[in-house]
C-alpha cells in the first residue's frame, strides 16, 4: 500500500492528521484545476474548500478502482461547474486559466512570462463555456470522452466546441499580438 492509499485509509477512519497531509499534498494542483475553471481567485478558495469538505465526507465512498488524484479532482471539476452554472444558469460548459510557470534565471523567462499572461488575459476574455472545455482537455489532459462525460455531451459536440473554443483563442491571441509592441514588429 502507498502512501496515499495509507493516508486515504485514515481519513477513512476520521483522522484530521491523515486529512490535512492529504489536504497539503493535494491543494496546490486541485486549486489551480479550479482557477483555471473560474478565473476568480476568491471563488477558487471558496471552492477548494467547500471540494475538500465535500471529499472528506464521501471519502468513505472511496474505492481505489482510479486514483485519489483523479476522484479528488473530480469533485474540484463538479463543485467549479456547479458554481458557473449557479453564476450563469444558461451556461452549458465552463473555463479554466492556464497554470503559471515556474520562472528561471535566463533571459527568456520574460518572453515566455509575456506568452503565458497572453494565454492567460485570452483565456479569460473567452466564453466561460469555451474555457472549460479547453482547459479540461488542455491543461487537465481530459480527452474528448472524459470531458463529455463531466459535461453530459455526446462526442460529436465536444469535438465541436472543442474546435470552436480553439478558434476563439486563437482569435483572441491573434489581437493580442496585434496589440502588443512584439507583435507590431513582426
């Protein structure tokens, strides 16, 4: 058994200890899945922790046939859903923000800072719809049938609103480019 099954195991039996190692291991890339959903930092926060409540309750419904990472993350993915759609009822999709990079020493960290607030600002300025979907199979690596499965669509609308959501940010960074002094100069 690993550790994380260990640990899983304890928080099955109500230990806090267990529960905030799992909460510390985990926080980090659960919160950023969740960021790139709503864009909000506050409503990310609120969500992680109503995700993490969620979790420790149901924990017992646990049955190892995936990996923690992966129910855990699901929870984070349903409860960021249930909260656009609660922001906007209409909405049949949701988005997500692209993860920020570790940044180094060379040089070329400013250029490649530059390119991430670029997909990032894009990102955001897309349709919370489009954001989800692309952030799912982007950032989470989700494939086609994972994200229909989340959004209760059949292949064929993922593929296309998979498409479409790519062609809005492209779009998008295409004006960026546009608008920036790099991009004027090329």
């Amino acid at each position: 058994m690993d550790q994380v099954e260990q640990l899983v195991e304890e928080c099955k039996s109500g230990n806090r200890q267990a529960q905030m190692e799992i909460y510390r291991q985990y926080y980090k890339p659960m919160y950023n899945t969740c960021l790139r959903m709503v864009s909000v930092s506050a409503d990310a926060e609120d969500i992680m922790q109503n995700s993490f409540i969620d979790a420790f309750r149901s924990i017992k419904s646990y049955r190892g046939k995936s990996p923690f990472y992966y129910w855990l993350r699901r929870i984070v993915i349903n409860n960021a859903m249930d909260h656009l759609k609660s922001r906007n009822p209409d909405m049949l999709l949701t988005d997500t923000m692209p993860e920020i990079p570790e940044t180094g020493d060379d040089a070329e960290d400013g250029s490649v800072e530059l390119q991430v607030n670029a997909v990032k600002n894009a990102m955001d300025q897309l349709h919370d719809d489009y954001r989800v979907i692309l952030s799912l199979y982007l950032f989470e690596g989700m494939d086609q049938e994972e994200i229909g499965d989340i959004l209760k669509l059949n292949p064929g609308n993922v593929r296309t609103r998979l498409s479409r959501a790519r062609q809005a940010l492209i779009s998008r960074l295409s004006d960026y480019s546009r608008r920036t002094p790099a991009g004027r100069n090329k």
